[in-house]
C-alpha cells in the first residue's frame, strides 16, 4: 500500500484543525497515521529579538519553510522516518525540542493555513481540502484561542489581524481554495463529509480508485 497525504487548508481558526483530528482517528483503521502542522515549519528566526519575531507576517507564504516539507514529505513516501520542527507560538519561533515520526505511515495529514497555497506541496497531496468558514466567525474564534492559549494580548491580536491575518487571507488562503477536491463549510461538525473522505482514503490506499 502507498501512503496517502491529505491537505486540509483554511483561514486561520476556521475548524481545520478540528477536520484533521476527525481524520486522523478514522484513518487510525487503515494503519499508521501522522499529523503534520504546516505551522511547525515557520522558518528558525532565532536570530532576531523577540520584539522583531513579533513583527514577522507569519501569514505570508515566505515565512514558512516549504522546502524542508517537501523533503519531509517526500521522506516519508519513500518510507523514511524524518526528525520535523515543534513551533513555539509564545516565542515566537522554533522550539528547541523536534519530533520523530516514523515508519510506517500509511497516512499523512497536513494541515494549515497555506497547505493549498503552495504548488510543491499540492502537488504531493492525494486529497486536497479546504474548510470555508466566515470571517467574523474565524475572527472571534481566532481572538478567543490566542488570548487564552497563546499568551497574546487582546490588542496584539486585533492589530495582527487587520494588518496581516485578514489581507493575506485575501491574497493567498481564499484562492487556494479553487485547488481543493471538497470545500467544507463551518469547521469539522459534519460526519457525512468525514465518511465521504474515508472512503477515499481506503480507495487510494487498496488502489480502488
């Protein structure tokens, strides 16, 4: 059997996440399955000061390291284990500690903001997802997360998003969207599309297609 990588894309707090956890336990059936966050790949900024880490647009496609996922990624089809990057939200940069993952991976879930954005890694992806969901939605779900989990204060929150979130959604996540296979509105609370997917999953995996 192959191993199948799912994109799953999205505005940020969207319900992606929510979408690749619901992924990640049905696939558990067909073996071995990983779950890649595109925000672990954020390009090592250590040598900048915090202050100047903080005014990094993490929203633009040039802050993320595409190239060592795609080696990862690639790594992994081959049947290689691969050492990725932990990203450290409060720090604002890579964390000091990695994660193996390692073989066998039947399935591979990607999931972020920019997963479709990028050509090289659309490319690698069996089934190309993204979850559509309204801006104020996104915006008060988004507010909510970094205040409470993210050690971020409410005015860095607001700032970040009208200065970076929301024009860079515009420019690179929303037209992403026309490269997906199946758009999920509302976040993950649908187990019709969660089925629907499985299904794929295995058609790829047992070559049924």
């Amino acid at each position: 059997m192959r191993t199948v990588i799912i994109g799953v894309a999205g505005g940020t707090a969207s319900g992606k996440t929510t979408i690749a956890l619901k992924l990640f336990e049905q696939s558990k059936a067909f073996g071995p399955v990983a779950l890649i966050r595109l925000d672990d790949y954020y390009k090592d900024l250590s040598h900048l000061s915090l202050e100047e880490r903080k005014a990094v647009n993490y929203d633009h496609p040039d802050s993320l390291d595409f190239d060592l996922l795609h080696d990862h990624l690639m790594t992994l089809r081959d049947g290689r284990d691969i050492e990725k990057p932990l990203y450290d939200f409060v720090e604002h940069n890579r964390g000091k500690e990695t994660e193996w993952i390692r073989q066998p991976v039947k399935v591979v879930i990607l999931e972020g903001i920019l997963t479709l954005s990028e050509e090289s890694i659309r490319q690698l992806c069996d089934i190309k997802l993204y979850v559509d969901t309204a801006d104020d939605i996104r915006f008060i779900r988004r507010l909510v997360r970094d205040t409470k989990k993210r050690g971020r204060s409410l005015d860095s929150v607001v700032n970040q998003y009208l200065s970076t979130v929301k024009p860079m959604h515009m420019q690179f996540v929303e037209p992403s969207k026309r490269y997906a296979d199946l758009i999920i509105p509302e976040g993950g609370h649908n187990p019709i599309v969660i089925d629907l997917i499985s299904a794929k999953i295995r058609s790829i995996l047992f070559d049924k297609i």
